[in-house]
C-alpha cells in the first residue's frame, strides 16, 4: 500500500448532525459514482468508521473520524491508484463538503 490519502474537512454541524450526513452519503456512493466506487464493508463504532471500497476494481481501505467541528478521512491506495493520490483527495473534499454543507428540508414541527 502506499501513503494514505488524508483529507479534514471542516463543519459546524456537531458531531451527531455531521455523522448522519456520512452514514446518508456513504449509503449513496454507489448511486452517484455507479460501478467505479463501490463500498464493500463500512462499520461504525461511535463517531469513528472503518470502511473497504472497490475504486476500479482495486481494493481500498479506509477510516473516517468525526469531530464536533471537523472530519478526518484516510483512505489507503493500492499502488496501482497511488497514481490518482491527488485526484482521490481532490474529489473527497469536494464530495465531503458537498455532503456537510448541503441544507437539508426541515422537517415540519407540528
């Protein structure tokens, strides 16, 4: 394996908020990414996940930690993606705030 591709994106949700937003996203992946990025295995453990993936073809590994005002994701390549090191962490960050900073619809108080 080669170095891990390390991201933090910052947030102001809370720790709760910002998990559910993860566990929706991680749920979504395969929907928006199709057959290229699928997650095999993701375990919670409280704020913390352990994840594997198949990014084209290639097994991945992977941890997320979520914070009161940031998460930290660390994604292990095969060598035979080291080579999309930055790309991977271009679009994880993207995707990360995408998925931190979206408004969600209120939901009606009755």
């Amino acid at each position: 394996m080669s170095q891990p591709v390390v991201v933090t994106i910052p947030h102001k949700l809370g720790k709760v908020e910002a998990k559910r937003r993860l566990q929706v996203g991680f749920s979504n992946v395969r929907s928006t990414f199709g057959e290229k990025f699928v997650v095999l295995d993701d375990q919670w453990a409280g704020e913390h996940l352990d994840f594997r993936a198949s990014l084209l073809g290639q097994a991945a590994t992977g941890t997320v930690d979520v914070a009161e005002d940031h998460v930290r994701l660390e994604v292990y390549l095969p060598w035979m993606l080291s080579f999309l090191a930055n790309k991977a962490k271009a679009l994880v960050q993207k995707e990360g705030r995408l998925m931190l900073e979206k408004p969600t619809k209120a939901t009606p108080r009755s």
